[in-house]
C-alpha cells in the first residue's frame, strides 16, 4: 500500500503525544539549559498543530469544520524543490483560499500538500519524493509512533530493552503504561492518569498543552471555519 497517513484526529493526537513525551524525556538540567519546552517543536494554535524541527523543517496541520483537514509543509530532502510541480494544482477552491504562509518559520517553499475531505487524503500526483514520509514518518503509522515513544523512553532510561527475552523491563516506568497511552492516543481516549509517570513539575503543562490540542478524552477540539 505504500506509505499513508491516519485520519487527521489520529495524526494530531500521534504528534502532540509524542511531543509531550520527547520533551518529558530530557534530564532537567538540559531542559533548563536549552529551553525546552512542552509544545515547543509541536506546537498548538486554536485549530492548528505546527511542527517545526529547527532546522527549516516543518508542517502545518489544520482542523476544519465539516470533517476536513489541510496539511502542509516542506522537507528538506525532498525532489520536487525547483521543478514545475504544484502541490497545490489538484487542490480544491476551499484549500486554495487558506493562507499557507501564516506561522511559518521557514522561509522554504512548501514541498508537500495533503487534504482530507469524503473520508480520504487527497493530494496532486507526482512520482517524485515531495518530502512527506521524511517529516511524517515517526507519526504515519502505529508502529512508527509507538517506536519512537518506546526509543525516547529507553534514551531516557525509564525503560531498558532486554535483549535476550526481546522485551521492554522497567527502571522508572512500566512499559505496559506506554502501551496503553500509545492505545489510548489512537482510540481518543488519553486521560490524565495515562501520563502518571510525568515529573511533577511537568504535569500541569503537559496536561494543559493536551487539553489545548482538544486530544484529551472530553477536551474541545478547535476548528477553523472554511472561508
């Protein structure tokens, strides 16, 4: 089937999860050193989730009434950059009138555009890489985003892998609580006791930015209207 994406809800909820996690993960005197910051490389704007790595990489994720979405950005390691594909060419008119240049860090032209409207995503055809897979791959697929959460866990020496029995054992945290908050991101069901592990200096902007994105059981979750 090639590489696809989740319906939008999954996807944001992947990425705002798993931001919350990479954040909670670094030591605290890094995080104090470097400014990180719950919501920084992820952040959310009413009705839009923007990813931004630092280094001129990123994508916007716009929720709209009438269950659809917009997503936008660019990659560096791309192969469209400098031919005559339109990422926009087979969009519709409700997509052509959103201004993608707001919340941009970057000033990099837009390489990847994707729209979901009837149920599906939608997007103008081309056989070159347009950069989506590189930025969206830790968040396209269940594998994909609980593996990324289980390697910042390791990194972070909540949990070790046991080679020999090919399984995850605890030191800090369970790994049967990662699994269900992985479960939980995917069904729409995360609640603040999935994230008990948190530090305790962390669980209040974590739980706030999560309620903010409209990804915890029960929070709003903002829309734009379609112009």
């Amino acid at each position: 089937m090639g590489f696809q994406l989740p319906h939008p809800e999954v996807l944001w909820a992947r990425v705002t999860v798993f931001d919350v996690i990479t954040s909670a993960t670094h030591d605290d005197d890094y995080r104090v050193a470097s400014g990180v910051e719950i919501g920084q490389s992820a952040r959310v704007e009413g009705a839009r989730l923007i990813n931004d790595d630092g280094a001129g990489n990123w994508y916007t994720l716009i929720r709209y009434s009438g269950d659809r979405a917009l997503l936008f950005g660019t990659d560096e390691d791309n192969e469209v950059a400098g031919t005559a594909y339109d990422p926009l060419a087979a969009a519709p008119t409700w997509v052509r009138s959103v201004d993608l240049t707001a919340n941009r860090r970057s000033d990099r032209p837009i390489t990847f555009a994707r729209w979901w409207e009837d149920g599906r995503w939608q997007h103008t055809s081309t056989d070159l890489d347009d950069g989506l897979e590189m930025s969206l791959s830790a968040a396209a697929d269940r594998e994909g985003f609980a593996g990324g959460i289980m390697s910042a866990a390791i990194h972070a020496k909540w949990v070790e892998m046991d080679y020999e029995a090919g399984k995850l054992t605890a030191l800090t945290v369970d790994p049967t609580a990662l699994n269900a908050l992985c479960d939980a991101t995917e069904t729409g069901t995360v609640t603040n006791a999935h994230l008990y592990f948190l530090h305790p200096d962390l669980t209040a902007s974590a739980f706030a930015y999560l309620s903010r994105a409209g990804v915890l059981a029960g929070a709003p979750k903002s829309t734009e209207p379609l112009l």
